[in-house]
C-alpha cells in the first residue's frame, strides 16, 4: 500500500463541500492533534476514522452534483425564500434553515420532524416580521411604543428574581463607567446596540405573563394620589413598621420598578407621621388612613 502523505490527505478531505458540519469538525480536531505530534497521533481508530468520513463525504459530494444537475427543487426555493425573511443571520432560526438546505443540497430529504420545526420557523418570519426586525433598533432606542421602558422594567423584575434570563439583566445593567444606570425609561437614546435584545428574545421576555402584570402595575393609575393619607395594612410585612407606626403621606408613586408581579406592586413614596426617612411601600399594604 502505498505510504499516504497525510498533509495532503486532510486537505483533500477537508475540500469536500458536501461533508457534514460534524464530520468536517471531527476532521479539523484529528488535523490539529497530527499538526501537534506529526503521524504518531494517526493512531490505527483514527485513520480507519478519517477514512469512513472521507468515503461518506465523497458519497454526499456525488449525490449533491446529482441534485444539483436537476435544478432547483421546490424545497430549496422555498427554504431560499424563508432565509431572505430572517433578518438576523446569526440567531437560532437562521442556522437551523442554512443547515437544512445544505441537507437538501446534498440530497437527503427532511424528516417529518424537521418539516414541523420548518413550518414553525416559517410562521414566525415573513415579510411583515423582517420589515418589523429592519427596524426595530431604531424603534428600541427612540422607545417606540415604550419598547425600551418595557424592557427596563422586566430588567429590573428579573434582577429581583433571578434565576430567570439573568444574561440579559447582567448585560442591561452593565456601565462602562461603574457609576451611570438606566432611568426609569432605559438607558435613553444613546442606548448602546449591544444592550438591545434581538426582537425574537425581546418578545419572549416581554410576553411572559409576570413580566406583563408588573408592566401593568407600574402603568396603572395610582390608587393614592401624591400628598394623600396612608396607613398600613395588617398584611404589611414587619420591615416596614419600624419606621411606619402611624400614620404617612404619598410622596410620589411609582418611586421605583416593581420587583413583584402580585396584584398592587406599584411602589409609593411615603412619608410617616414623625420620621424623618422615607420609606417604600408596595400598593396592596397601604390603605387610605383615617385622619381625625
């Protein structure tokens, strides 16, 4: 048998277009090891390895020339068709529809799983959705239909309730100075790009059910006006009657981001009778106190 130049036989390898992402990868890290240590890594396991891949590729590469030399089928138009419609090419959607026509082109049809997994894909990108993706930075920085104040308040939310989509919240919160936060509308329009959620995670954050009952409290119209009487309720936690014991009047509402998703978690600003510290009350432990 003649002695194989293994340098050129990676190369020849690794040429083959229509090899598999896995097989292609699992080659790369034999090439690297014999890079490292020359032909005493090419264990016996190893060639025979290397040969399996090289014989099943050189298959896929005569089966994709086939395909291709019949013309475009109707599946590759229509995953060519649905990649136009995913505007961000580095999400999940993009490589799962690159993978499958790159299994099309090789001549292998897809599964009924993947057919299903396609058609889910599908129903979240169209022309209405990538005209929306087009935009949405812009519509995140201007705060366009409060998309950016929405997503402030669920960052705040999640930091109090952690473990939940804790690399988004560490991510918002995130300065470069150690001194500047988001106000209670974000960070502004001079948000940073990398702060700004692609419009497939934006929703799945904001359309959870917690998040939209606190974007619902903090919007609500407050229950006790500024400068009005308040006491606390008996289902106050203890916390707040060391410094409440009486009486108090509203500062402010809204004094800060819910961390709650319960029914009255707009938080108020009040003052108690004789203190001289304010203090932060959620909505469902005050009540409108009787002033004599």
């Amino acid at each position: 048998m003649a002695r194989i130049n293994w340098k050129e036989e990676f190369a020849t390898i690794l040429d083959i277009e229509a090899m598999s992402a896995r097989d292609r990868n699992v080659v790369e890290d034999i090439k690297k090891g014999y890079d490292r240590q020359g032909s005493s890594y090419l264990s016996p396991g190893r060639k025979s390895y290397l040969a399996g891949i090289k014989e099943r590729s050189l298959q896929q590469q005569v089966a994709r020339e086939e395909r291709q030399s019949l013309g475009e089928t109707v599946m590759a138009q229509r995953l060519a068709s649905l990649s136009k419609f995913i505007v961000d090419k580095s999400s999940w959607a993009a490589g799962v529809i690159e993978s499958f026509a790159k299994q099309e082109a090789n001549g292998r049809v897809l599964t009924v799983r993947q057919i299903i997994l396609l058609e889910k894909i599908e129903s979240e990108h169209n022309a209405s959705t990538a005209a929306e993706e087009i935009t949405w930075t812009e519509d995140f920085a201007n705060n366009k239909g409060a998309v950016q104040s929405n997503w402030n308040l669920a960052m705040y939310y999640y930091k109090a309730n952690a473990p939940y989509f804790q690399g988004h919240v560490r991510n918002w919160f995130r300065n470069d100075d150690g001194k500047s936060a988001p106000t209670p509308k974000g960070w502004g329009a001079d948000v940073s790009s990398e702060k700004i959620p692609n419009l497939r995670e934006y929703k799945k954050v904001i359309e959870n059910k917690y998040v939209q009952k606190v974007i619902a409290a903090y919007n609500s119209e407050p229950t006790f006006a500024d400068g009005a009487y308040v006491a606390l309720r008996s289902n106050a936690p203890g916390k707040f009657r060391t410094n409440f014991k009486t009486n108090a009047v509203v500062i402010k509402s809204n004094a800060s981001m819910p961390t709650s998703s319960a029914k009255g978690s707009k938080v108020y600003q009040v003052l108690p009778f004789g203190a001289a510290a304010l203090v932060e009350v959620e909505e469902r432990y005050l009540k409108t106190a009787k002033i004599k």
